[in-house]
C-alpha cells in the first residue's frame, strides 16, 4: 500500500503559495501519485464558512484561534486523514504553523497555549491513534513583508488579515521563523523573492531530495 504525504504550504501573506501549489499538484501526477490540493482555513464545507468569518467580522484573538482550530479539526477529520489513508499526497496552503505565526506572532496569542490546542486538535484521528498529526514538510515561503505588501496591493482587495499594517506582518514573519527553528528540518525555506521559475524550481528540488518525486531533469 501506498503511503500518504502531508506537505503543506507557509508563509506571510503574498508570498507565492497559492501560484505555486498546483505545480507541484501536477508534478506529483506525473509521477504517478494522486494529490489533493486543499487549503486552511477551510477544505471542508463547515471550515469553508467558518473562513468566511475568520477573512471578514471583528473578533477577539481567543475567538480567532479557537475558530482556526475548529476548522482545522473537521478538515482533518473528513478531508486530510482520509486521504492520507488513501495513500494520497495532501497538499494544503496553509497549516497549524500559520496559527503559531498569525495567532502567536501576529496577534502575540501565548505559544504554549498554542502547542496545547495543536496537540488536542490533532491527535487522535484514527491514523496513528496515539500520535499528534503533522506534515511530513512544510515548504515556507520566505518573502520580506514590504515586499509581500507590494505584490498584493497589485492583486486584490485585502481581506481582515491582508489589512493590516506592516508591523503585523514582521511580527508573523518572525513567528514563522521561530517556528522553523523549533521544527528543525521538516521546514524548507524557499526564497520567494525570486523569479516564478526559480520559485518553482527550489521547492521541486525540496521534495525530489526527500525522495518523493524524480530529480529534475531525470528521466520519467
Ligand atoms: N515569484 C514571484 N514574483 C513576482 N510576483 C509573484 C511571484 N509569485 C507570486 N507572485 C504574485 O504575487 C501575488 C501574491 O501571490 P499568491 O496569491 O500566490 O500569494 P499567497 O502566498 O498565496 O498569498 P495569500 O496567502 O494571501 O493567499 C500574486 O499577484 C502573484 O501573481
Ligand atoms: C490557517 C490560518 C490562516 N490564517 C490567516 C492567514 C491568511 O491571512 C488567511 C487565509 O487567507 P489565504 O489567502 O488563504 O492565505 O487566514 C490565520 O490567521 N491562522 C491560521 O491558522
């Protein structure tokens, strides 16, 4: 049987993810694997609205991140798990780590606090009864936050979390760096300010290191 592969995508707002999780969606079907590409908050109906009110009404940090986590929980459940039983590669834009990072080092939400409703929301869910799930690699999308600001300002309207200042995002910049250090090397930096290409081309080569997908330029 195959074995299933969480790997999930970070980083500050505008940093890339989401123009480059389908690349690697497609490359991972090319080789033969079926790949999930799903989000957070959201994935799931339920999580889906309750995104809805995490992007657009006024709520407490306490509210925030117990919302987060509830929607993480039914994602998990219906969605991540079993896929992941399926032998599937899960890919998800975004994880618990934008928790540490918006909640914890945005909103200054206490970080054991975190570690504890991490551990509750992600135990016990049928795969490994007794362990807590987490990603086999996080690709963290690294983008100074002046930068980041400057290619949304060019996308879109922003959303409650886009709107916020400059300092609310070195603050999560610096909660996903001290994530990575706690981690070790289940985070990848990839240096998004870079050209789309070679974007593209460092989190290939990420995931062909660990052996799950062929070197680039091998034969298929
Ligand atoms: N390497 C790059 N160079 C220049 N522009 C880029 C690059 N990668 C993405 N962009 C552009 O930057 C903007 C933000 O990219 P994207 O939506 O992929 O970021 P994101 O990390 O998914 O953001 P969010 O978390 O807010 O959804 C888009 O307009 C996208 O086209
Ligand atoms: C999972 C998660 C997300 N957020 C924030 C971060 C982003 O601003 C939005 C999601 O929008 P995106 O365009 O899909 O990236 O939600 C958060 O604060 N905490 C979390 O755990």
């Amino acid at each position: 049987m195959t074995t299933g592969l969480f790997i999930t995508f970070e980083g500050i707002d505008g940093a890339g993810k989401s123009s480059h999780i389908d690349a690697l969606a497609r490359a991972f079907a090319q080789a033969g694997r079926t790949a999930l590409v799903t989000r957070e908050p959201g994935g799931t109906p339920l999580a889906e609205k309750l995104r809805e009110l995490l992007l657009h009404d006024a709520m407490d940090a306490l509210t925030e991140t117990l919302l987060v986590f509830a929607a993480r929980r039914d994602h998990l459940a219906q969605v991540i798990v079993p896929a992941l039983a399926r032998g599937e590669v899960v890919l998800c834009d975004r994880f618990t780590d934008a928790t540490f990072a918006y909640q914890g080092g945005g909103r200054g939400f206490d970080w054991q606090v975190l570690s504890q409703m991490e551990q509750l929301a992600q135990t016990g869910l049928g795969l490994e009864p007794d362990l807590m799930l987490n990603p086999q690699l996080t690709l963290w999308f690294d983008l100074p936050p002046e930068l980041a600001a400057r290619r949304l300002a060019a996308a879109r309207a922003p959303d409650r979390f886009e709107a916020q200042p400059l300092e609310f995002f070195t603050r999560v910049a610096q909660g996903y760096a001290r994530r990575a250090a706690e981690a070790g090397p289940r985070f990848a930096r990839i240096d998004a300010d870079r050209a789309r290409e070679h974007v593209a081309a460092q989190m290939l080569a990420e995931v062909a290191e660990r052996g799950w997908l062929p070197a680039q330029g091998a034969a298929a």
